[in-house]
C-alpha cells in the first residue's frame, strides 16, 4: 500500500530523517455529541481544522475533552457529522485510521520490551520503517538507551516514549491527549518543537491540554473551551 504522503529529506540537524509533506486535508465538525454510560458529555460541537493550524481542546476534567479525541479517532460513536476533507486520489483512498496518530495519556508500551522494541512495534503497526528509531529516540531526549528496558524508565521518560512514536511513521492527522503531561520546561519546548514542525509540514493538530503549549508568533492556532457539563 502507498503512503499517502509525500516524502522529502531533512538533514538540518546533519541526520537523514524522512518528513512528510502532506497533502491538504481538514477536518469539519457539525452538531457533534456524544453520550456515555447514558451521560451526555458534550453536544452542539461545531469546529473545523485544515493543514497547517493546530486546535487546542481546553476546559475542566471531565469536560469531554478526551472523549472527543476518542470520537475523531474512531474509538467512540457518536451523533452529528465529521467531515474528514481530502481528494481520494490524493491519499491513495486509505482509510481515515491510517491518517491519525492518537497519542493518549496511557503510553501503550511494554516494560518488558526495549525502547527500540517497542518503537519498531508501533512503526511495523502503522506501515513504517526502523530506520529512524535511533533519530526519533535522540529527539525525544533517550538517545543511547535503545536496549533500556521500557518498564526501567521513569515517568516521564515513558510519556517521551511514547510521543516518539510520531517521528518514526509519520501521519498528518495527531490527536494528542495531554502531551506536555508529565514533562520539566524542556519537555515542553519539544512538544511545541514538534508541533510546529508537523504543522509546517501540512500536518494538522487536535491536543487536549490543562498546561499552555507555546508555539511561535504566527503559526496558526485556536481553542475550543469546553465546560462540564456542556450542553
């Protein structure tokens, strides 16, 4: 199966890493609700996000925050209508699953496997290559500790992990639950690095967040404020 996107080298950092320049795609939402366990969490959503811009999803726990990175994922039914915008042939006809990265507050990695282990797992997953695990583990602040074992790391170091998976199969569509969490003032730098770089790249950006994430004057960006209870 092609890859919906196409392929360009980067050696800024005088590595060669493969980045993606993603073809246009947005994302619409109209009249979104979505119920649980017979509780409303939200209704009357209205949104829309196009390449290049991020939106930050803000609001209290509980709020539904979460549970609409779930809906545009795939993993929750819902009422309403989400328009996933893009022209067939520019991706290949795939599935909308196989544009999304969904990046969750749990790390979805094996303590028993190896950093690079557990790397290559996602990667062969989503269709991607090996070859830039040692990269991605460098930028994510692991570099050296390929054959670590997962379950010896620290928190933080798991949420790094974990956000690693992004640089080895690249997709333009990230839903990001909390991605700053658990991370010092450095780790915050990196996230922000990283979605700026994705959204340069045509990528596009839905990241549920309590802590600010600071990107450059300019690059394109907007919230969605969510209260509990939300009707």
């Amino acid at each position: 199966m092609e890859n919906s996107s196409q392929i360009s080298k980067n050696t800024d950092t005088g590595t060669t890493t493969d980045t993606m320049n993603f073809f246009p795609i947005r994302i619409q939402a109209h009249n979104v609700e979505c119920t649980r366990d017979s509780q409303r969490i939200f209704t009357g959503l209205n949104f829309e996000v196009k390449s290049g811009q991020a939106l930050f999803l803000r609001g209290p726990n509980g709020a539904g925050k979460s549970t609409l990175l779930m809906v545009l994922a795939g993993l929750l039914p819902f009422e309403g209508k989400i328009d996933f915008g893009r022209k067939k042939e520019e991706t290949d006809e795939l599935p909308t699953s196989h544009l999304i990265h969904f990046v969750s507050l749990l790390n979805a990695m094996k303590p028993q496997l190896t950093l690079a282990e557990n790397l290559g797992f996602w990667s062969r997953m989503f269709a991607g290559t090996t070859k830039p695990i040692p990269s991605a583990l460098k930028r994510a602040g692991l570099g050296g500790l390929d054959n670590f074992l997962t379950g010896h790391l620290s928190t933080g170091q798991k949420h790094r992990l974990s956000l690693a998976r992004l640089l080895v199969s690249p997709r333009p569509i990230w839903l990001l639950d909390e991605p700053s969490s658990a991370l010092d003032s450095d780790g915050d730098i990196w996230v922000a690095n990283l979605i700026e770089e994705h959204l340069s790249d045509n990528g596009l950006v839905i990241a549920a967040t309590h802590r600010p994430i600071s990107l450059r004057e300019g690059v394109a960006q907007s919230t969605l404020t969510f209260a509990r209870g939300q009707r």
